[in-house]
C-alpha cells in the first residue's frame, strides 16, 4: 500500500496555479457524525470518481499519480475520535485514487490497496475534527463509486503484570459462551444520525443530498412504528427545523433501487412512503407544525432489503391560507315616503316648426395613408476580444430552474481570433467582443456540476466566463465537433455567467441551439 503524508502548506504554495487544485475551502458543507455511530459497520457514501486536475500540477506529485477536482467529494465533522483511527476505502468499477486530508492538516493518498481499489487508515488522533476526502481516478475517466470510513478500535495501552504468586490448580469451569447479538435493530429516533438544521427560508428552493438507501430491519416488525419493508437502525438524517409554522415539507427519495422513505416527525409520529413519486421511488408531504418545529429523522430504506445509491430532497413549501368571508350587514328595509299629489299641468298649445330642407350628404374622407412598420434590427455583434464590459442577452434564473434541461438559440460565428486575445488563457477558433447571453445565476451551490453543450450544423465553440471571473472553453468534447463543458465548482456560478458561442475556422456562421442543465453529480 502506497501511503504518505505532505504538510498542507505544499497545496497553497503554487501561487495562482492551485487555485485549480485540491481545496478543502471548498468543501459544500461537511456531514457530522460520532465515532459510536461509524464503529459497528463502515457508512458508505455515493460520490462519481473523477477529476481534471493532476496531483503533480499542484505540488502533491510527491504523494502519487491521479487526477481529482478542486472540492471535496465529502467532508466530514467527526467527534469521540480520540485515540481511534480511521479506515477511509472506496469500491468502484473503475480504477480510483483515494485523497484525505486530515483533521491536523496532513496529506494521505492511496491508489491501489485492494486490487484497483485505494484505501487508507488515517492513524489515532487524525480523525478528530474535520475530514476532507477526494476520490479521483489513477488515468482520467470517471465512474460511480461508494465511499466508504469506519472507526476502528484504538490500541489499549499496555498494563503492568504483577509477578506471579503460586495459586491452587482451580476447578475448570464451563467458558461463558457469548450470548449472539440481533444482525440488525429497529428504526430509533433515540440515536441520531448526520445532523442538518434549516430555517424554512433556507430551504423554500429543493435542496438535494447524497444518500445511500439501505435495507436492514422489515420495519413492519418494529411495534409502534407505521411502516414497511426495511430500514436501518440510524437515521441517514437529523433535520432540524425551525421557523415551519404556515409551512408544509416536502420529502423525496430518488434511489438506483426500489427505495421508501420513514420518517420520525417533531412530535415523534411516524410517518412513512413506498411510491409516492411513482417509478418506484417514494415521496413524503407532511402538513402537521407539530411534527415539524424540532428534530425530523429521515430513514431512506429500500423495499427488497438491498443497498444502492441515490438523493434525498427537502422543501418547505407555504401552505395556502383559504380566506374567510368577510360578514355582509343585513340591509334594513326603509319606509318609503306617502305620495304627493301633484296638480295635473294645464296644456299649453305648441307651434309646429315647418320641417328644414335635409342637408347634402358630406363627403366621405380620403384615408390618410399610414407607414409601413419596419422590422427592429438585431443587435450588431461588436469586434474584438471577448469582454465583461459588454452584455448579452439578459437571462436570469437559478439551479432548480436548470434541473431540466433549458434550450437558447444563438448564431454562432465571431470576427476575432481566440489565439490573438492576451486576456483570455484558454481557447481557438473566433468569437465575438459581446457575449450570445449573461445569465444571472442563483441556488448554483447545492448542485454538483451544470452541464453546458452546443448542437449546430458546423464547427462550433464555447467560451465561458463565470462569477468568479474564470474562463472556459471547449471545442470538441460533445462530439461531432460539438463542445460541451462541465462546471463542478458550482459555489462560482453564483452570479454573472458570460456565455460565448463562437466557431473553429474564420469566416464560418450558423444557427447554433445552446443547452444548460444541472445536475446532482
């Protein structure tokens, strides 16, 4: 096994270059747990192994050969982990690299501990805090993959042994033979999983996790628990929440496998799904503010008893308030008045008029003749090297909006070399000064990576410049001579994206159709 330690300053030491390399800065957010939690049988995680980034390109070739992204594929905040190691390993159909840093700083990297497959322990003392770990691949590529960490047992420290004294040969009695322990126990809210903690406000977009759906007990076993099929003893969540009043939440599992969904509400009611979302995945709405100010504990079982990988998904949404009926006054009936007589009027005689000639017709008007509306000109693609101080078209959206896939149509040409532009590191072909669109961004963050690609009739381009002032740029990587790019430090896309759509050769026009998705992975 190929395993070594760097101090972290090594990573922060190339200058602008690391700014692509590992980064636990970057980390979405870390998953806590207690070493009591991750002792009896390793906690598996669901990650896509890959990565564009060489460990020798940041400074870390010392370490080992294999390629990685910039954040963390998982981090976690682990507690009780004093004088424990712990054993970090991956399982994929792929060849993977594993990367940890650990709680004190240290760098650890391993390749190939079974077969193709990396794993690491991380010694007594390394572990107690913050974990940060990678799982790129050995030659480029990528695959599915389930990361695994388990706490070990630490080394007691040796005892003394007194020095023996003659004692009288003992009646050899009968060796107590361990009493088996159940392979699996009920769903317990008494014990609580990865802890999370929302305002409602922070949560009225769906935000989506990595979740390994697991089988484990037949819940419908379990006395005092309404459910079905099988569910571990931990809850793979503990969702506190605040602030639901006027709100209902929205619970979804989307697994690889059959998955359901139990849940141990505020109040400690059970509540539990199997195909609510139909597909065979399952979805929970749950009404009652009683069950929900407080601590929600979220099971994601399977229905046959299996493990495969998948996402759970929460959303508070506001529940409609129907209004009452404002109270009408009862109208009451007004006496109406006595009649007064009226003297009838005497009739005066009135003079006929002798009736006047009729008058000539007038002549009908002559239409005045109106102009004939012309076509608004497009815009006019300005010369010269790509740049933030124009604008394209204006778009603004957010993550969940690009969840399903959205189309934009664009001419895509240009009249500037790539090659002649100073300011831009990256990129071939012509583009434009101004962008095809500036989309502003939003709720990017929670998302693994957004998926940007071009189909046309010839040799397109595509030029990025997101919030953070990055550039990207591809050329054939959709196929067909189509580019397509994938963003994964999604936390950059939060704001301003410039979009260019430009082609290989000079002189080259077409209609062009750009494609945004986002996506968990």
């Amino acid at each position: 096994m190929r395993l070594m330690t760097a101090s972290a300053i090594a990573l922060f030491a190339m200058g602008g270059a690391a700014l692509a390399c590992p980064n636990y800065q970057l980390s979405a957010g870390a998953l806590s747990y207690d070493a009591s939690q991750i002792t009896a049988m390793p906690q598996g995680f669901s990650v896509s192994a890959g990565g564009d980034f060489t460990l020798d390109q940041c400074g870390l070739g010392n370490l080992g050969y294999g390629q990685f992204r910039s954040a963390p594929d998982l981090t976690l905040n682990l507690t009780g982990m004093a004088g424990r190691p712990l054993d970090v390993f991956a399982t994929s159909s792929c060849d993977p690299a594993l990367l940890v840093n650990d709680a004190n700083g240290q760098w650890y990297f391993n390749d190939d501990r079974n077969s193709l497959q990396p794993g690491l322990t991380l010694p007594a003392g390394a572990a107690n805090g913050r974990v940060d770990i990678w799982l790129g691949t050995f030659a480029g590529g990528g695959c599915p993959a389930v990361l695994s960490v388990q706490a070990l047992a630490g080394a007691g420290q040796p005892v003394p042994q007194p020095v023996p004294v003659p004692q009288p040969v003992p009646v050899p009695q009968p060796v107590p033979q361990p009493v088996p322990l159940p392979a699996s126990a009920c769903p317990s809210w008494e014990v609580p999983g990865p802890a999370l903690a929302f305002d409602a406000s922070q949560i009225l977009q769906p935000l989506s996790y990595v979740a390994q759906a697991t089988g484990g007990t037949d819940v419908t076993t379990c006395p005092g628990i309404d459910g079905r099929r099988y569910a571990s003893q931990v809850p793979q969540f503990s969702v506190s929440l605040t602030g639901m009043d006027g709100y209902s939440l929205r619970l979804l599992a989307n697994a690889e496998c059959d998955s359901t969904l139990l849940v141990n509400g505020a109040d400690t009611t059970w509540y539990y799904n199997d195909d609510g979302q139909g597909n065979l995945q399952p979805q929970l709405d749950i009404t009652n503010p009683a069950s929900l100010n407080g601590r929600v504990d979220v099971w994601v079982g399977t229905y046959n008893d299996t493990v495969c990988p998948g996402t759970f998904t929460l959303q508070a949404i506001p529940v409609a308030v129907t209004p009452q009926p404002v109270p009408q006054p009862v109208p009451v009936p007004v006496p109406a008045p006595a009649p007064v007589p009226v003297p009838a009027p005497v009739p005066v005689p009135v003079p006929v008029p002798v009736p006047a000639p009729a008058p000539a017709p007038a002549p009908a008007p002559v239409p005045v003749p109106q102009p004939v509306p012309q076509p608004v000109p497009m815009p006019t693609p300005t010369a010269g090297c790509p740049t933030t101080t124009l604008e394209g078209i204006v778009v603004t959206t957010d993550g969940s909006a690009l969840y399903g896939p959205d189309r934009f149509t664009v001419q895509a040409g240009g009249a500037t070399s790539l090659s002649t532009c100073a300011d831009i590191p990256v990129g071939a072909g012509v583009a434009n000064a101004n962008p095809h669109y500036s989309f502003y961004l939003s709720g990017m963050e929670t998302y693994g990576r957004l998926e940007i690609e071009v189909t046309s009739d010839c040799d397109t381009t595509l030029l990025v410049n997101d919030a953070q002032g990055n550039w990207h740029f591809d050329d054939d990587s959709g196929g067909g001579l189509q580019p397509e790019l994938n963003l994964t430090n999604t936390a950059a896309l939060n704001g301003r994206v410039d979009v260019w759509v430009g082609t290989y050769g000079n002189s080259i026009s077409c209609s062009a159709e750009l494609e945004m998705e986002t996506w968990n992975f």
